[in-house]
C-alpha cells in the first residue's frame, strides 16, 4: 500500500488530499498512468505531466524514480518563491 498524496491544484481537480492504493507500479510514471485510469478527475489532474513535481517519501524526484519500498508519493505543482 502507498499513499498517494495530492497539493494545491490537483488536490481541487482530484477532489481528494491524499488516497492510499495498493499497486504493481514499478516507477512514478508507471503510477501516474494507474492513476489517470482511475476517473476522469485523475486523467484531468495528470494530463500535463510537466506542470506536476513529485517526492518520494519527501525527497524530490523524478517520474523515472523506483516505487520499491516506498510508502508515501506526493504530487504538486512547482514551487516558486524568493
């Protein structure tokens, strides 16, 4: 089981904070096309996978990152600031 957590945006396109799922994804991008199948909310949400970033277990990643042994994977825009 992981569990997937969603921030600003996605959350609202998603409709939801965070879902826990059980999955075979090998890799994040392998996720993210699970969960685009999963309603027309998550394929909206994940539809221009360039303006999305990701952590793993709260360590910035890449989509090509390995999901073995990973408990948590977040998604949210990119961050700006000074």
């Amino acid at each position: 089981m992981i569990d997937v957590l969603y921030f600003a945006w996605l959350r609202e396109r998603i409709g939801a904070p965070k879902e826990r799922i059980e999955t075979d994804a090998a890799t994040v991008a392998d996720l993210v096309e699970e969960l685009k199948a999963r309603s027309e909310a998550h394929a909206l949400a994940f539809s221009d996978i360039s303006a999305v970033r990701v952590a793993v277990d709260q360590d910035l990643t890449e989509f090509t990152a390995s999901l073995t042994g990973v408990r948590e994977v977040a998604f949210f825009p990119p961050m700006t600031g000074g």
